[in-house]
C-alpha cells in the first residue's frame, strides 16, 4: 500500500501537480523517487508529528496539496490535538498512517494500530479511510482528490494486489460499502487487509457446510454506511465483523444492526497491549484471527 501511494503521488507530481508530502522522519526507502525528482516537495520534518500536522494544516489553509506520512499509532496520537484544530478549521490535509493491527508485529505494543479508527472517527469532520488492497488504495487516492476536507487513511505494510471482481472496484465510491460477494446465510462485514481473510471465511462456510455469505468491506469508516449494512442483516442468521483492530468494527455494525434483532459475532484483537510478540501471522492466530478458528467458531454458533 505505502509503495502504490507512492508511486501514485510521483504520478501526480510528474503530471505537474503541486503537491507536498511531509514524513515524520519515515518512509524515506519508499520516497526516494520522490525525493530525487522533486526535492522541494519533499519535507521531512523530524521527529516531530506535532509539527508536521500544524505545518500540514498552514500549508492546506493557503491552498496547498499537503499529505502527512508516519507509522499509525505515531500520526494518530502524538499529534492528535493538531489534528483537532485541523478538522475545526476544515483544513484539507491528507494524513497517511502504515501499520494496521499486528503489522509492525516485532516492534512490539508501541508500533501496533489497535486503537486508531476508535480515535480518529471521533474527530468531527475527518474522513476515515482503510482499504483492503493495492488497486483500492489507487482507488481511493483518486477519490479524496474530490474531498475538500481532512482525510485519515489507514494502510498496511503488504497487501494483495486485487482482493475481488474487477467490477466490484469501477462502484467504489467513498462512505459506500463494498458489497463484494453475495449470499444469502450470514453477513461478513470486514475493513482493511483482513479482508482476505473474511472472503476465504465466506468460501470455506460454501465449500464445508453449504453456508452462503454476503461480504462487505467497509473501506471508509467514516462516514459509515449503516445503511447498507443494517439493509443486508435483515433476514440473516448470524452476522459477523472480521477486524485487525480491537472491536470497532463490531460497535459501528452492531449499532447498523440493533433494529434487526440478529446476533452479531465479532473477530477481533484483543483489547490489551501484548507482553509477548512474535510475528504478524503467529500474533493473529493467538488472537483467533485464522480462517480455519473463525469458521470453526461460527459453525459452533449456528
């Protein structure tokens, strides 16, 4: 994801967009062109996401193209009161944040993104995104180039290149579900690079035990399609959210879902700091987070 924003913003700035990126002292292996090129748009600002949020939103108020870069628990909170005073002056800045759940899995508790969608989505006026692979991401850039306002985008180190029907991605609209497969049993409801995970879930119940599943992936957080979520719960069995995050996926579905009366099932990681870390795909197991544990628990629920 972080090299497909990369190479998007090269894209731009070759173009002849005036466009400005500032790294809080990261990124610099998947800069480099950028910095090569156009020197005067890149900005490394140190260690300092203060800073960089507060230049970041100057700059967007006299009308510049501005995109902020750090590792996600970093540009969510040790900046988080500049990022306040950017969304109540409605300063259009674009803050990019690599490192969702476990991604940074050996860094430990510090490097880990379990709390930042909860954060950032309560910040009036930020647009919260989070997509699921390499062609959304491209997607998505393109999109929030319509946006006049904060936007937030949550970003993994690695990802698939195309995690559904080429057709599916030309609707992709943003504070729209992506409704990316249909069925008519149990409704998966998925953000982020777990989304593979959720449509092998949604496979294996086909395959195994004959149960069909809608799936939606929910690459804006905010504003949150509750519509279409709570539209597709109707009439199901079970539905179940399948997030690399500690439950806010589950809050926002379960509010879409109170007036249906279906249970929601929610996947998650747990709502604590680890003491021991390994990596991603062994910290993911532990947490239940496999698509074999998550069939297994849903076929005992049903």
């Amino acid at each position: 994801m972080r090299k497909t924003i990369a190479n998007y913003l090269l894209e731009r700035l070759r173009g002849g967009r005036e466009l400005f990126l500032i790294s809080g002292d990261l990124g610099f292996h998947n800069f480099d062109e950028i910095r090569r090129e156009f020197p005067t748009n890149f900005i490394n600002i140190g260690v300092a996401e203060q800073l960089m949020v507060s230049v970041a939103t100057g700059m967007a108020l006299w009308g510049k193209e501005i995109y902020c870069y750090s590792i996600l628990p970093f540009i969510s909170f040790r900046d988080y009161e500049q990022i306040r005073m950017a969304c109540y002056n409605k300063a259009p800045i674009r803050l990019i944040g690599t490192g969702v759940g476990y991604d940074y899995d050996l860094s430990g508790a510090t490097h880990h993104g379990l709390e930042d969608a909860q954060a950032m989505t309560a910040i009036p006026g930020l647009v919260v995104l989070s997509p699921c692979d390499r062609k959304e991401t491209r997607l998505l850039m393109e999109r929030i180039e319509e946006i006049n306002e904060p936007v937030f985008i949550r970003t993994s180190r690695s990802c698939e290149d195309m995690l559904y029907d080429e057709s599916a991605y030309g609707q992709l609209e943003v504070g729209k579900a992506a409704h990316i497969r249909k069925g008519s049993d149990i409704l998966i409801v998925t953000t982020g690079i777990v989304t593979k995970i959720a449509l092998e879930v949604a496979e294996m119940l086909k395959s195994s035990v004959g149960r069909s599943c809608d799936v939606l992936n929910m690459h804006t957080l905010k504003p949150f399609d509750m519509e279409t979520v709570g539209g597709l719960a109707k009439g199901k069995k079970l539905v179940v959210t399948i997030e690399e995050n500690n439950g806010w996926l589950e809050k926002l579905v379960s509010t879409a879902c109170n007036a249906t009366g279906v249970h929601v099932l929610a996947f998650k990681l747990p709502d604590e700091y680890v003491e021991v870390v390994g990596k991603r795909d062994w910290m993911l197991e532990k947490a239940g987070l496999t698509t074999k544990s998550i069939c297994d628990r849903i076929n005992r629920t049903l």
